[in-house]
C-alpha cells in the first residue's frame, strides 16, 4: 500500500477535504471491516465454536501483541483502555496519592492531561505546578525547578496546540533524577512520527487510535514499564484485574493487565490492530516523509505573522492565527474543508497527514 491507496481506501475523502486528523481521523475500509468481522465472529460463530469469553480473550490477546510490537514493548506492558483520557485516569487513580503530593505539568496540555489532577487536588490534597512554555518549546530550567519534590510530571510527546515535539527523553531523564516518575500523553505522536517507548523511558505511556492511527473510537493503550507496575494500586477492579478472579489472595494480575476491569468489546481494538498493520504496510518513514512535505508545502503558503507553529517541520499539527477561528473553521466546512478551531491559542489547527495531497492544501490556502 502506499498514501494514494490509503487515500483511496478512505471513504470519507471522498466528500470532504480533511484536515483535522489531530482530533479524530476516519477510517479506511479495511480498519471498519475488521470491527465487522470481529463483532460477526464474537455474536455468530463463536458461541458454536471456541466460546465467547476464549474468543474476546483471544481476540484482546492479539490487538495487545500487534500493540507492543508497535511499540516494541513486552504485551505484558500493555493495557488496553478506551482513549488518552481513560489511561491517563487509569493510572491517576492507581497511584498512591498523600496530601501534599506533587504533579507537574506544562501549559500546553490537553484536558485530558489537566483534569484528572484537579480532581486529585479536590480530593487528596495534590498540589500540580504548571510549568509555562514558549508556543510549545519547554524551559528545562524551569521545568527542572518545578520537578524539585515532584511526584509525577505528566507531559505529551507532541503538543496539541502548537505541533511542537517536546524533549521527551530528556525531560524523562530530569524528572527520575528528581524522584518523580513520567506519564507521556503520546497520542498525537503514534501514526505521524516513529515512537521509541524504550527511548523515552518513561513509566507510563499513553495514547488511542482514532487519530494518526486512523483506527475506530474506543480503541485506547497504555504501556507501564515493568518495574513501575508494582507502584499501581488500581481502585477499580475485576476480573481481568486479578490473577485469580476466584482467589482474592492471589493480588493483582501482572504487569499492565492489572489497569483493565472487565468484559469489553474486542471490535475495537481488532480495528486498531488492523489501522496498525495499514499503515505499516505504508511504511512509517514514508508517511513521516510524505507528512513533513505537505506540511513545508501549508506553511511556505502562510504569512509569518500568521503562523503560530515552529516554521521548521516537528509535526502534521499546524496552528494558524486567524481573526475569528470558530467563524473560520465554519466558513471551510461550507468550501467542503474540515479543520478544527483552538482555545488556546485562540487559533484554527490543520492536522496534515500521509493521505492529504497537494491539492489540499493548496485548497485550504486559497480559502483561509
């Protein structure tokens, strides 16, 4: 497969220009077909066959292991969660917060990386220090200032506002020298960008299909190095939290299994697992290649005073000053043109991916 296959596999792009992969990507036909099949085969066949419960277990089994393989992780360091949002809670809430505990945090954050330590500030008393960035681009003096007596920092691997790539392993470095342990929000990085987890070092990582990935809603991962599992101490728990679901002396199951719960669906992260071998059939060189070229392509087309992300290529994320982005975003709905408006800048981002072409984003210039 290459970009235009990918492309032409898409039945979306059919009807509209779209540019907005950095919230949510449609789907290729065989990523649907996939859920389809796995759905057909969970309700039809397997209640005559295997079982339901070895098939789900099955079918979970084989999206864990085309997961880490991606990652190049052991499975045993994969969980499968529902989205960024639903791993980042899975892990603040095995941790064993105290009061006067310490998470730190940059300002460019997605809500999903903001909320949940507000909810421990609530309700355990856990302070979190916002370390200010410039559009994206880290201070390490002030991010090793607020590290001192930290706990945790929680950071993403590319930033959704800016497109900036953070300095994920250094900052990993910085923080374990400190005494604080990482959680990297990398969901906008797995799809666009090689993704070295073993590089980064970091103790939890996270991240969802639906956007570079281009696989289905609720088909999320999260990776837990191995000698970070024994801190997690899950307050929600099941039957596929547990080594033994029939001996409550047995404890957790090990490694990551122990952040899931119980019965899911298996659909979705059998689309994720096919998205994954789409795209490596692409080849992830390729598509980083084919990225940063459209990319340099949108940005030599904006004026300097416009465009608030690095005029270097990091990332598909461009952010775009504009006088009224939510008029903006809808004025290009109506030209057949989807890109998506920011809170913070108050700015339109155009997320560029390998099975964007030329002609749109000169389609998208020539509208702006």
């Amino acid at each position: 497969m290459d970009p235009l296959d990918l492309r032409a596999a898409i039945p979306a792009l059919d009807e509209i220009t779209y540019l907005n992969t950095g919230a949510a990507s449609p789907a290729p036909r065989p990523v649907v077909e996939a859920v389809i099949d796995c759905v057909e085969h969970q309700q039809y066949v397997a209640p005559a066959a295997e079982g339901m419960y070895p098939a789900l277990f099955a079918a979970l089994d084989d999206a864990r292991g085309t997961v880490a393989d991606f990652l190049g992780v052991d499975p045993d360091e994969i969980a499968l969660t529902q989205s960024t949002a639903d791993g980042i809670n899975r892990i603040a809430t095995a941790l064993p917060w105290q009061e006067g505990d310490v998470v730190v945090r940059t300002d460019c954050e997605h809500p999903a990386g903001i909320l949940p330590w507000e909810r421990l500030a609530d309700h355990h008393g856990v302070e979190t220090r916002v370390v200010e960035t410039t559009r994206g681009r880290l201070d390490r003096d002030d991010l090793a200032t607020a590290l001192d007596g930290a706990d945790l920092l929680c950071l993403s691997s590319i930033t959704w506002n800016y497109g900036t790539r953070l300095p994920i392993t250094e900052a990993v470095a910085m923080a374990h020298d400190a005494g604080a342990r990482v959680l990297v929000d990398a969901v906008q990085s797995p799809g666009q960008v090689a993704v070295d987890v073993d590089e980064w070092g970091a103790d939890f990582v996270v991240g969802a299909g639906h956007k570079w990935l281009l696989g289905p809603w609720g088909a999320g991962f999260l990776y837990v190095a191995d000698d970070a599992t024994a801190a997690l101490e899950p307050q929600r728990v099941g039957y596929r939290s547990v080594a033994d679901p029939n001996d409550p002396a047995a404890g957790f199951a090990a490694g990551a299994r122990r952040l899931e719960v119980g019965t899911a669906s298996p659909a979705p992260h059998a689309g994720l697992a096919t998205a994954i071998e789409c795209l490596d059939s692409i080849g992830f060189d390729t598509i980083e290649d084919r990225i940063e070229r459209l990319t340099d392509r949108l940005k030599d087309g904006l004026d300097s005073d416009t465009l608030l992300s690095p005029r270097e290529y990091e990332s598909g994320l461009v952010t775009v000053d504009v006088d009224d982005p939510e008029t903006t975003v809808e004025r290009l709905v109506d030209h057949d043109i989807r890109v998506r408006s920011l809170p913070s800048p108050d700015a339109i981002r155009i997320s560029v991916h390998a099975f964007n072409t030329a002609d749109d984003i000169d389609r998208v210039l020539s509208h702006l």
